[in-house]
C-alpha cells in the first residue's frame, strides 16, 4: 500500500512543480521587451507623423458642366495640405490646409461625365483615388 497524501477530495497531493529561476527571468526580460517596443513604435510614429485622409465625393449635374465636391477629413497626426484635385486627368490647383482632426471641402466644376474618376493630391504627394457616379 502506497503512503501518499490525498486532500479533502480524496486527491492524492502532487508535488508543486518547481520553475527554475532562469525560465522567470527570460519571461520577465522578452515582456520588458515587447513592451519597449510598442512604446518606441508609438514614440517614433508620433514624431514622424501620419498623413491620414478621409475622403468622400459627391458630384452632381449643373448646366452643362458636372460639379464635384470633395470632403476631407484629416484623421492623421500631422497637417495635410491639399494641392490639386484631377477629375477625369483634368488637373485643378487647390490650396487647401487640413490640421489633424479637421475637415473641409473642395468644389470643383468639371465636363459633364456620367462617372468620375476623383484623385485628391497632397504636398507629400500621396494620391487618394475615389470614383464618383454622377446622377
């Protein structure tokens, strides 16, 4: 007959598994790790700064001419400016400063179209595509 322990539940009682200290501290150390990465992620992302626009267009029939309208919305962390919108390969010059958080609108008046191909173009020169149907 074994001589073993057992508990209120009629359990025998294993011996507690032990970890060698080493294990502990290479956890530990590949946490610390993880963790001062994400925060100089976020440290350099911040300082470089992201250009993030929200766009939306909407276009509608005005004579004889089409008008396009697009809404900015800077969800980045620096300021976007807007310098040119192409409809269609058309080129118009904007000027337009979006700060981080802010919106605003461009209008512009193209040749009648009944579909469009929208490109808004920053001074960093990212260029956002959009398609518009024109009722």
């Amino acid at each position: 007959m074994q001589n073993r322990a057992t508990d209120i539940r009629g359990f025998r009682a294993e011996k507690a598994v032990e970890v060698p200290g080493e294990v502990v501290v290479l956890v530990v150390v590949v946490a610390v790790a993880v963790a001062a990465a994400f925060w100089l992620a976020n440290m350099a992302t911040q300082q470089m700064g992201l250009e993030i626009l929200d766009l939306k267009a909407s276009a509608s029939r005005s004579g004889g001419k089409t008008v396009v309208t697009v809404y900015a919305w800077n969800r980045g962390t620096k300021p976007a400016t807007i310098v040119a919108v192409k409809v269609n390969g058309q080129v118009y010059e904007q000027r337009v400063a979006v700060e981080p958080g802010s919106s605003a609108s461009i209008t512009v008046e193209a040749p009648p179209a009944d579909a469009l191909e929208v490109v808004v173009v920053t001074a960093s020169g990212r260029e956002y595509p959009l398609i518009v149907g024109v009722p």
